[in-house]
C-alpha cells in the first residue's frame, strides 16, 4: 500500500468534528481491536492501546509480536474503537483505516517511551488514515459518517427496510 497522502494532523484540519468525536470515542476506554494482515493474507484481529499523543495517532506494541511483525511487513490496518458494554455503543461504532509507519527515530521513540512511562525497547507506529468512519443509531436509522483524503466526506442514512442508503447532500 502506497503513502495514504495524509496525516493524522490533516484529517483533523479537515474534518474538526468528526477528528474530536473520534477522539472521544477512543478515549473512553483503553483496549481496542486492531485487524493486520497475516503473511498469508488472512485477517488476524488483537487487542491494542491506540494513544493520540504529539499531534498524531500512535500504535505500539511490544517486540516482535505478531501484530507488529504484520505491520512491518503490509502496513495495511483498520482500527475499531472499543464499543462497550451492552447495546449502547457510547456514542457510536468508529473505526479507522490506513497504513501503519513504522517509526525508528530514536529521539522520536525515546521522547513516546518517556511520555508514556514504557520501557524501551517496542514498536512504534504513526497512523496514516486513509478512512475514518463513525456510524451510529439515529430514531429509526442508521447513520454513517465517512471521511477519506481527496473527497468529500458522506453522511448516508439507512432505515430498517430493504431500501438501499441515502446520501445526504
């Protein structure tokens, strides 16, 4: 996967309210799912920290674990923010897609490792989204919110019948 031409900053200098909603949705709790790809091609789903720090969306994880060594070789991801408890979702479903670089700066890493107060040595990834997406219940539809650098962002509503999605304009 190419450069996704964007940067966690961009996004949110896009699209402020939806950046701060995902945001708030991230940090409501800290264990997240995150999707790689296994060398084979097929999907391996882990748990994971997501961390807005300095500006950016951060992924780390420990040496050598799978989901890193996923990343390294097809930075490829998508990453759900926890849902909750029960039905309630706490202000929707929101996920993030993109591409995963790898940081190896040793001031960069060494600057995360002393804000957050792990230990060295892990990987460290800055988020390139390529697709951010919120969907929550609204009345009697189904509302989603989508983003992606070099379009306009979509709001489609869905209601409980068969019919297809409407775009708002």
């Amino acid at each position: 996967m190419a450069d996704t031409g964007t940067t966690w900053p961009a996004f949110e200098a896009a699209e402020p309210e939806l950046a701060a909603t995902v945001r708030e949705r991230f940090g409501q709790y800290t264990h997240h799912a995150l999707a790689t790809l296994r060398k084979d091609g097929s999907p391996r789903l882990s748990g994971i920290e997501a961390d807005f720090r300095f500006g950016e969306l951060w992924l780390g994880m420990m040496p050598n674990s799978r989901k890193a060594l996923d990343l390294r070789r097809d930075p490829r991801f998508a990453l759900l923010a926890n849902p909750g408890s029960g039905t309630d979702m706490g202000g929707g479903d929101v996920r993030i897609s993109g591409r995963a670089v790898e940081v190896t700066d040793p001031g960069t890493l060494d600057r995360y490792a002393a804000d957050v107060g792990a230990p060295l040595p892990f990987h460290l990834f800055r988020v390139e989204p390529a697709e951010v997406v919120r969907t929550w219940v609204e009345g009697d539809e189904m509302v989603l919110h989508s983003w992606a650098p070099g379009r306009p962002t979509r709001t489609y509503r869905r209601g409980t019948d068969d019919s297809p999605p409407r775009l708002e304009q």
